[in-house]
C-alpha cells in the first residue's frame, strides 16, 4: 500500500507516519508532501492507495487539493486528518468525496 501524508508541519507529518507504522502500515510505503500543490504533483506522478490530507495549509489548501482531484477525475481515496472540525468542513469534505475526517489528536485505533 502507498500513502502520501500532506501536512504543512514537519513534526505533524512525523506523527501521523509514526501513528501508521504502530497502526500496522510499517511495511507500507508511506510518502510525505508539505502542501496540496506539492501532493497534487506527487499524486499526478503516480496515484497513491490513500491521501491523508490537513486542511489548511499555504500554496494549496486540503480542501483545494480534493476538488482538484475530483474535477481530474482521479480517483483516490482521500482523508482529512485536521485540528478543526465543524459540521461545515465535515459537510464540504463528503460533498467534495473525502472518506473521512479524523480530528487531531488520534490513535491508532
């Protein structure tokens, strides 16, 4: 499996790669893009398994980087992990095709 985490803070990438090894992603090839212009590009290279994206970040926000995705017709399965969480970004996510939104802090569980 191939998973590209975006997320404009080192340390945050860091942390959701860590969470997926104990999670059982060890062997998984886990790929790391500092914001959504820079994942689209990973991502047009070559699609992923799953994108865990933040929300706001600079150049192109999560949010951005899914519609864009949808609109290229590139299917890929696509999460939100993210320190804000209101019913309307919950809203845009699934309207825009996210799977899911998961608030930071998480667990492996």
């Amino acid at each position: 499996m191939r998973i590209l985490v975006v997320d404009d803070s080192k340390a945050m990438r860091m942390i959701v790669s860590r969470v997926l090894r104990q999670a059982g992603h060890g062997d998984d090839a886990i790929e790391e893009a500092e914001n959504g212009l820079q994942a689209l590009e990973i991502i047009r290279a070559g699609v992923p398994d799953l994108v865990l994206s933040d929300w706001n970040m600079p150049e192109m926000t999560g949010i951005e980087l899914l519609r864009t995705l949808r609109s290229e017709h590139i299917a890929v399965r696509f999460g939100f992990v993210t320190s804000e969480h209101t019913p309307e970004m919950r809203e845009q996510a699934i309207e825009a095709g996210a799977a899911f939104l998961l608030t930071k802090p998480f667990t492996p569980d």
